[in-house]
C-alpha cells in the first residue's frame, strides 16, 4: 500500500498505459489497423445505417478499400447508389480512418 493519502482508485503510475492504447499500438505495430477497422465496419453496419438497410443487406465486405454490398431490395440499391457519396462519407466518418475509397452494390 502507498503512503500517499491522494492515490485513487482513477489515479495511474508513471509509465502505465491504459488498455485502449495498448490495443492501439499493438494494432500498429502488427500493422493490422486497416483490418481491424473492416471487421469493425462489417459488425456495426445495422448501427451505422439503420436497421431499415441493415435487414435488407444480405451480404457485406471489403476488399482493397471497396466496400461491396449485396441488397435484396432493388429500390434500396437503387437510392443507395445515388447516395454514394454519402455512404462512403457516414462509413469513413464512423469508423474514425479512411476505410473505404468506393462502394460496389450487387
């Protein structure tokens, strides 16, 4: 036990790290960051865009920066590939990285 009467349960020692960065550097040096935030991108999809598109996307995945998305509403793909730009902006801004440069509807 420390003799210091102002230690709590919040306070750190010099040269700890919390968990998150931890994760993060391991993430970088094993340079796995880029998958790491795919997989993120496929889990939270229904989070990101709405149960309403998440129920009618039947497969999701990326590939070289391409996000490639199969719908089983024709209407959707259509007004999904007029927003493009706009789902390429929300997936990007979720994810906190340049995920992905394009998206691909099947």
């Amino acid at each position: 036990m420390t003799n210091n009467k102002y230690v709590t349960a919040t306070s750190r020692n010099p040269g700890t790290t919390t968990v998150k960065e931890a994760f993060d550097k391991l993430l970088q040096v094993y340079k796995l960051r880029g998958r790491f935030n795919e997989t993120y991108l496929e889990a939270y999809w229904g989070r990101m865009m709405g149960q309403a598109i998440a129920s009618r996307t039947t497969r999701l995945y990326v590939r070289e920066s391409t996000l490639y998305i199969e719908l089983s509403s024709a209407p959707l793909r259509s007004e999904l590939v007029n927003a493009k730009q706009k789902v390429i902006q929300l997936v990007n801004k979720e994810v906190g990285s340049e995920v992905i440069s394009d998206v691909v509807f099947i």
